[in-house]
C-alpha cells in the first residue's frame, strides 16, 4: 500500500489557499491606495513543483536541512485591468470572484479531508 | 501569525481607513457653510484625505492606512450677501470651497469599499469556521 499523503497535500492546499485569501484582503484594503499594485500567490502547482523532499535527522551528528514547507511567494498579478490615474490596479469585482473561489476551494478541501477522515477510522474499527 | 489571522487584521485595516475618510467627508459636509466673522475673513477649507499601503514584515500583509489628512488649496468661491458680517466692501462673501457632488461621489467610493472589507472579513471568518469544524466529529 502506498503511504497516505493526501492529508499533506489537503493541508499544504489550505495554506496556500489562506495565503491568497490575505493576498485578496490586502488588495481590498488597498483599493483606494494611490499607485498599490494588486498582488496574488503564485499558482498551486508551481508551490508543489518547489516542494523538496526534506531530509530527516537520523544521527545526532546531522544538520537538519531546512525541513519549512515550500514558500509561496506573492507577486503582483499579471493579468492587470484598466489602471486608475492613481496607477491603482485592483479591481473590487476581480477580488470578490477571487475570493469566491477561494471560498469555493476551502469548502471543497475540508469537505474530501472529513470524508477521507471518516474512512480512515473506519478501517480501524473493529 | 497565520495568514487568515493576517487576513482578518489586513480587512480591519482597510474598514478603519474608510472610516476615517467617511469621517473627513462629513467634516466636509458639516462645514460647506462655514465662512469667517470679519470682513473677508477666511472661510472653512476642505480637507482631503489620502492612504499609503504599509507592508508588516512579519506577517507579510500590505495594511492600509492614512498617509496625510491635508488641506484642499482650491479658490473659495465668492458669493454676493451684502449684509453678511464676513462680506467684503464689494458684499461678497468667501464661501468654503467644498463641492457637494464630489463629496457624495467620495462617500459612496468610501461606502463601496467598505463593504468589500467587510465582506472580506466574512469570508475570512468563514474559511476559519470551516478548518475549526474539521475536529468537529461527524
């Protein structure tokens, strides 16, 4: 049987998926900033893509490798709209459907990890 | 801190930075009458209000806040009131150089964005809602 990784993976998702929601409310508190550029997280397969196996420290004398999870860096998002004369980027509309999604996302991941859950306890009962 | 807290701190920012403009645009509104008490006396001058976007590093979110509260240089547009205490020998008075149009076009933008943040600070406690109910047993 191949080891089990969806709760990782679940859970690497989540993160991310609440690293873009921040990225969404710092665009929205900033919509009325003059010359703020909206930002958005880098795309979930590139976040896995970046994500090294981490070397455990099996020997006292070991160094442990940097075992943090992969970085999700927030960049300023590319597909731009009509700038403002106050060379403001973000659009309301664009960050309300983000959000959505978001939401959308989050409700889908937490939803397969309870199923996934509640079939993992059930191959432990007697 | 994690990014859902940052979220939530980040949308507070944004309400309290829209609340501060709603407040410099009642100002406004409070005073569009407001002229001097001696002849050719200088009448209430309209303030504006402008946001800068502050990066926290720890957290990594971009807050808003006020940049400046400042003063609206524009000309005070003259009106004729001759028995008026402030007016000149001529009979104009210096009116205080607010434009109701542009401050309700302001407070509807404020109230606009706004409501964004507060939506944004839903959907934030919602997503949190949602992680808490995993330890929820089924």
């Amino acid at each position: 049987m191949q080891p089990v990784n969806l709760f990782d993976l679940a859970s690497q998702q989540a993160r991310w998926l609440s690293v873009r929601q921040s990225a969404i409310a710092g665009n929205v508190a900033n919509a009325n900033t003059p010359g703020y550029a909206a930002m958005d997280v880098e795309p979930f397969e590139k976040v896995l893509k970046n994500t090294s196996v981490a070397m455990s420290a099996t020997h006292s004398g070991h160094i442990l490798a940097s075992t943090s999870p992969a970085r999700m860096t927030v960049e300023t998002e590319q597909d731009g709209v009509a700038i403002l004369p106050s060379k403001n980027s973000v659009s309301l509309e664009d960050q309300m459907l983000k959000a959505g999604e978001v939401g959308r996302s989050f409700e889908l991941n937490t939803s397969i990890v309870k199923s996934f859950h509640r079939m993992f306890l059930m191959t432990a009962k007697p | 801190m994690d990014s859902l807290t940052t979220a939530l701190k980040v949308a507070a920012s944004g309400l309290e930075a829209q609340s501060q403009r709603v407040r410099v645009v009642s100002e406004n509104l409070a005073n569009a009458q407001s002229t001097g008490n001696t002849p050719g006396a200088e009448p209430y001058q309209r303030k504006t209000i402008t946001f800068a976007a502050a990066l926290d590093r720890a957290s990594g979110g971009s807050f808003a806040e006020v940049a400046e509260i400042s003063r609206d240089k524009s000309a005070y547009p003259l009106e004729f009131h001759p028995g008026h205490e402030a007016a000149d020998a001529n009979g104009m008075v210096r009116m205080p150089n607010v434009n109701m149009l542009v401050e309700m076009a302001d407070m509807r933008e404020a109230n606009r964005s706004y409501e964004a943040n507060l939506q944004v600070v839903k959907q934030a406690r919602d997503l949190i809602s949602m992680t808490i109910d995993l330890m929820r047993s089924q």
